[in-house]
C-alpha cells in the first residue's frame, strides 16, 4: 500500500515538472563518430577535456595519434589514416597570468588578479572550419600577504584549477550547442563544386607537453603592478 502511494505521488510530482517545462539535463553527444584532440594529454586541462568529452558524448572515440619523429631526410611524413578522426579540437593557446591590481600603504602588494585565457578550434578532419577560433575567459582576486607566500603559491593554484573547471564546463556548451551539428551536416552535405568555396583552417603545430608543476606563473618575483608610473 505505502508503495502504491509512492510511486502515485512520483507520477504526480513528474507531471507537475514536465507541465512546468522543466526538463531533466541529459547527455548531449556531438554529431561526429570520432575526434582527435591536440591538448596535452599530460596537461590537467587536457585530462579534464578528455573526460567531459567522454561524459558528455560516449559515442564519440577520442583517437589519440602516436608521436611521430620527423624524417631525417626532411621529408614530411603522412599520417597513418587509422589515427585520422572525423573532427578535430585544436588547442591555439592558453594564458595564465598574475598582476597585481592593489598595494597596501607600504607599497606592497595587496592583491593579485588570476586570469585564465583559453583559445581552440574545431575543425573536420580535411581542416574545413567547423568552429572557428574562440577564446574563453576567466578571472578570480586574491588577496596576497608576502609573509605567507608558499600558501598564496597553493591558493593561486586553486584558484586556476577552478577557473580551468569553468573554462572545461563552458568549452563543452559551446562545443555540443545545436549550430555546431548544423555545421557538421552543412559539410557533411557540400557537394564536390561547394566543398571548394568552404573556408579551411591553416594547420597548426601541435603544442607540447606542459608538465603540471610548471603550468601556473609564479608570484616570485612579482608581477608588475597596473599603471606602475601612475
């Protein structure tokens, strides 16, 4: 009996919801079978792509081609066609910065300002824009005290790590919004004359493993100040 009640009130409460237009969040997968990545697998904005990219789109298999040595003798090597993927999510650079923004009455920093700048691409894998270049941005304050500048290291640490969390979230957004399957069918159906007249990408150099302890800009020796001859 007390069963019966509660799945009645359940159905009750699901109905409710669903008049209110409110809609439980789901996966949202991306329109391509497959996709290689060029940030930094070593890298923790890397990691932390890479599994909301997992998370958000199972059916989607990131292929992560083998490191290639250039030929000695110059010549370009042609990738393998089995590492090749339908899309690729390209890193153009990522900015992290401290400066100071405020000084106490000594003339010492009182406050630092973090900011995170992230730059990527999508494109297909014969280089036809999919999403052109776009930049996200993030900033926190931080209070500074230079008599305990090993802990301000470690709260600026956090600090990044959370805006990188808020870039990774806003990355996903962008990168499963509903103009980017419009584009991938856009390109998916441009006949032979069309595909000549679709704006292509330069290629871009790959960029090289970031190790974790050397990600984040240090607070010594400090950054310059704002207007520092105002």
């Amino acid at each position: 009996m007390t069963r019966s009640i509660v799945r009645v009130l359940l159905s009750l409460i699901a109905v409710l919801l669903a008049g209110c237009g409110f809609k439980m969040q789901g996966v949202t997968p991306m329109p391509f079978d497959s996709l290689n990545i060029t940030i930094p697998q070593n890298s923790q904005f890397g990691a932390d792509v890479r599994r909301a990219i997992r998370a958000a789109s199972p059916n989607t298999t990131i292929i992560e081609p083998p490191k290639v040595k250039p030929s000695e003798s110059g010549e370009k090597l042609k990738p393998d066609p089995k590492y090749i993927a339908q899309a690729k999510l390209e890193q153009i650079s990522e900015i992290r910065n401290t400066r100071i923004v405020s000084l106490n009455a000594q003339g010492k920093p009182e406050e630092f300002e973090l900011t995170l700048a992230y730059t990527f691409r999508l494109v297909n894998a014969k280089n036809q824009i999919i999403l052109p270049e776009t930049t996200l941005t993030a900033a926190r304050s931080m209070p500074f005290d230079e008599r305990v500048v090993q802990a301000k290291e470690g709260e600026a640490a956090t600090l990044f790590r959370d805006m990188q969390k808020s870039l990774v979230a806003r990355m996903m957004r962008r990168l499963t919004a509903p103009d980017i399957k419009q584009r991938w069918d856009v390109l998916r159906a441009a006949t032979s004359d069309e595909q000549e007249n679709i704006d292509t990408a330069e290629p871009i150099q790959a960029p090289s493993s970031i190790q974790t302890p050397w990600q984040n800009p240090s607070l010594t020796p400090l950054p310059i100040p704002v207007n520092p001859g105002g």
